[in-house]
C-alpha cells in the first residue's frame, strides 16, 4: 500500500481497514505492549526482590537494560522488539522452510550434511565455536539465501537527487532493488539456476560475496538487516541439530503438485509442500 499511497492518508486508512492491515499492525502493536509490560513487571520485582524469576531471552535483556537506565523509549522499546521478531523469526523460520525443500529433494546433500555433523559434533549439541567449523552447513544456509531469498526485495527512496549508472534518479523517486535476479545473473555466478551448496563451501569465497554487491540476502551497507549474524547463527544452530536426527524426503510430485514461491512480507514456499520427516 505504501508503494502508491502516503501512511495516514484518507485512501491508505481507508485501504487499510477494508483489507484488514490497520487492524493487523493494531493486534501486533497490542500483543508486543503486554509482552512488554509483563517482561518490565517481572524484572522490577526481581530487581526489588519480590521473586527470583530470571528470563534470558533477547526482549527481556533489552527490557532489563531500558529498566536499569532508561536509555530508549516505549516506543523504541517496542520497535525493536518488533524487528527481533521479524529478522529472528519470521525470516530465519521462512530460511528453513526452503531449506527443508530444497535438501528433501537432494538425499545426497543430507549424506554430506550429516557427515560433517557427525565428524564436527559426534552427537552432541551445536555451540558456537562450531559454526566456523560447519562449513557445508553454512554453504547450504548460503545457497538457499541465495537462491530462495526470504526478502526477495526491498523498496528504497532517494533523499537527494543522485545517479544510478546512466539512469539519473530525482530526489523522492521510489527504488526497488531486487535481490532474487541479482542473484541469478549468469555473468556473476556459475550456473544460477541450479541449486549449489558447494559454491560457498570455502570460506573465503563465502565471505568475499557478502562484501562485494554480488549476494545482498541480507541488504547491504550501513541498511544491512541488523538481524544478520543472529539469524546466521540461529539457522545454523537449527540446521544440525536437525540433520543430526531427521531424515527429508519431498512427498510433492511436482510434475502436478509443484511448490512455488508465494510473496506476501517475505517470500515462502506455498502452502501445498509437503514434506516426510523420519528419525534417523
């Protein structure tokens, strides 16, 4: 809607309440006051001593901190709880859907994921020390941001007038990078259109291609998604553990039953994958 229509216009109101988006951003804004307000409740009683209750989870560190020296706003409070929730969950969740596509088809990734799981962990849970050591998990992170990135686009507008190229760009003028055909351009990676874990499993090439335009998953620059390493290491966390004890077999025939890319706020597989989970 903010495409063609200014926020808090008579149209966009309008708009808004007739799809039912104001009433949305209204449930999502209530349902963030409580669970702040809880988190604040229950980190005054425990600074007062009236309970022990410790939480540790991100929101609660943050709650915490504004408690103690009340550095950021409610409403900064909440804006960022809202895009903890965004970067940490909905985008790392939508990563992983498309991750258990892409390998429930591929046995022969599993076989290599599960190697190197095997020989790194030997059975026990992921730490973070590992994640470096995880090569072929991150690779297989990577090539599906690659090639099924969770933002698939961003909309920008230039504060000044500027220069694209040759395309000169008046100051206000809406900009839509899109991430998806960047990334499947021929003349930058080898084969765009097949899916590739083994691209990015040295990491020295898997780290020069989020610094040099050529694989913008996460944004670039000083606009890059703040959530980035967290989601990385979230995914990575969730990867093996996942692959140390599951096995993923596509039950879809997509000759007739294909899964597509189904754009709302991120970009997901459609509701119609179906996929066979077993223990290992």
């Amino acid at each position: 809607m903010r495409r063609f229509l200014k926020a808090d216009s008579f149209l966009y109101n309008l708009i808004g309440k007739f799809t039912g988006v104001i009433e949305a951003i209204e449930y999502c804004g209530n349902t963030l006051d409580k669970i702040i307000n809880e988190r604040r409740e229950a980190v005054k009683q425990r600074i007062s001593g009236a309970n022990d209750d410790e939480y540790s989870d991100i929101l609660s560190l943050l709650v915490e901190a504004n408690v103690l020296e009340n550095l950021l706003t409610d409403g900064e409070v909440k804006s960022n709880s809202m895009i903890m929730v965004l970067a940490g969950h909905e985008t790392t969740s939508t990563l992983m859907q498309w991750v258990s596509y892409e390998i429930s088809k591929k046995p022969e990734i599993q076989d290599k994921l599960f190697k190197e799981v095997t020989e790194v962990l030997n059975g026990r849970d992921p730490t973070y020390e590992d994640v470096e050591k995880l090569h072929y998990v991150n690779a297989v992170l990577m090539e599906t941001l690659r090639y099924r990135p969770p933002v698939s686009a961003i909309i920008r507008q230039a504060n000044r007038n500027t220069t694209l190229g040759d395309y000169p760009i008046p100051k206000g003028t809406t900009i839509n990078p899109m991430f998806q055909y960047l990334h499947k351009r021929p003349d930058i990676w080898t084969e765009p259109n097949s899916y590739m874990p083994e691209r990015f499993v040295d990491p020295q090439f898997r780290e020069e291609s989020q610094h040099n335009l050529t694989f913008l998953a996460f944004s670039f620059g000083n606009r890059q998604c703040i959530g980035k390493k967290f989601s990385l290491l979230e995914a990575c966390m969730i990867l093996a553990k996942l692959i140390q004890n599951y096995k993923f077999r596509l039950l879809n025939d997509e000759t007739v039953d294909p899964v597509v890319s189904h754009i709302r706020v991120v970009n997901r597989p459609s509701k119609n994958m179906k996929i066979e989970i077993t223990r290992r």
